[in-house]
C-alpha cells in the first residue's frame, strides 16, 4: 500500500514530502487547510491528538512526530539509501542526528524565540543554546552532510528546518548552515514538493 500523508503547505510535513520525493515512491496526500483549522477538527485528532502535521498511515500503520516518521519511512524503503542499515557504523551517529533535532535543537530554539530562560542545567533537554548550536554546525562545517559524504534522511529533516528558522530569524544566518539548506534545496526532489506546495496554497487560498 501506498503511504498517506496528512500534510499542509508551509508546515513541518514538507519536509516529509520531500523525503517522500527522495524515495522515490507513490504516496497518497491528505491535505488540511490550516487556515481554516482542520488540524483541530475531530477527525484529525483521532489520527493525531496533538493536532499537529505531519502524520503518516501506511499499512495500517500510523507514524506521528518527525523523527519517527522520517526512521520509519527511510527504513521501510532501503532501496533508496537514505538510512545506514543497523550494522552500518554510520546507524548511531544517523539516529543521534534525527534525536537531538526533537530533544535538544527545537527546545532550545523555542526558549530562545520566546526570550524564555532555560531550566537548570540538571533539567533542561540542551544544556545551554550555544553548545546546542555549536554541536550541530561542527559536522556542517566539514559537510557537506551530517554523516559527511553520505547524503541520509536526516538531512532533509534538518535542512528543511533551518530554511524556514533562519528565514524567520530563529537561527543565525551562518554560512555553513545556509550552504547546507541551499544544497538541499537544490536537489531535485526539493524543487519537485516545493512546486507542488506552492499549487496547493494557490488551491487552498
């Protein structure tokens, strides 16, 4: 069966669209309209609680929270290369990546873009913000992926995110880090779902 997304244009599912592009395979959308609240609508929190895109059905499987999805996704497809097989030395440091963007990378851009202090150091998910950052940009200096020459699924997670964090300033501007959106923004896959977004915000609008 053909994966479902449950997907909205300039939301945290484009990246899964992009991944899905990468992959290579036929997939079926659900799209909500933000705008107009379906998220919340009792039919979407039953996929979804959270309220929250993206989510994925396949097989009768649902995946939420874009870690998992993009685990889920690139194993389930190996043929497409995007995951190191678990006896491949490149597994740990690939699910290090896709784990600190949820427990370390976002909390520490959310208490920053709030001008909200950290919790003590004993309880807060990043330590402090600029070892967060600093963590995260050492393998992007000497790139041109995380995992160096291997292209993976997580950095579509990632470069994905930092173009819409540094577009609204969440995130320096640092030139390793737009040289790595820029790189995926041009591969192919990422212009073919970005094409495809700005259809259906025409549609939805």
């Amino acid at each position: 069966m053909k994966p479902t997304l449950y997907h909205a244009p300039h939301s945290r599912a484009g990246a899964v669209r992009i991944l899905l592009e990468e992959l290579g395979i036929d997939y079926d959308l659900h799209l909500l309209d933000l705008t107009r609240n379906q998220q919340r609508a009792p039919a979407y929190l039953a996929v979804n609680p959270m309220g929250k895109v993206p989510a994925i059905l396949h097989d009768g499987v649902l995946v939420t929270e874009q870690p998992a999805i993009f685990i889920y996704l690139a194993d389930r497809y190996p043929q497409a290369g995007l995951a190191p097989s678990v006896d491949d030395p490149l597994r740990g440091p690939w699910l290090r990546w896709l784990a600190f963007y949820g427990s370390s990378f976002e909390p520490a851009i959310i208490d920053r873009a709030l001008e909200r202090a950290p919790a003590p150091p004993s309880l807060c998910p990043y330590g402090d913000y600029d070892t967060m950052l600093a963590t995260f940009t050492a393998p992007l200096r000497a790139g041109p992926w995380l995992l160096g020459e291997r292209f993976s699924a997580a950095d579509i997670l990632w470069a994905s995110a930092l173009g819409w964090m540094t577009g609204f300033g969440l995130v320096p501007k640092l030139p390793e880090i737009m040289a790595y959106v820029e790189r995926l923004r041009a591969r192919p896959a990422a212009h073919k779902a970005a094409a495809a977004d700005a259809a259906l915000v025409v549609a939805q609008a």
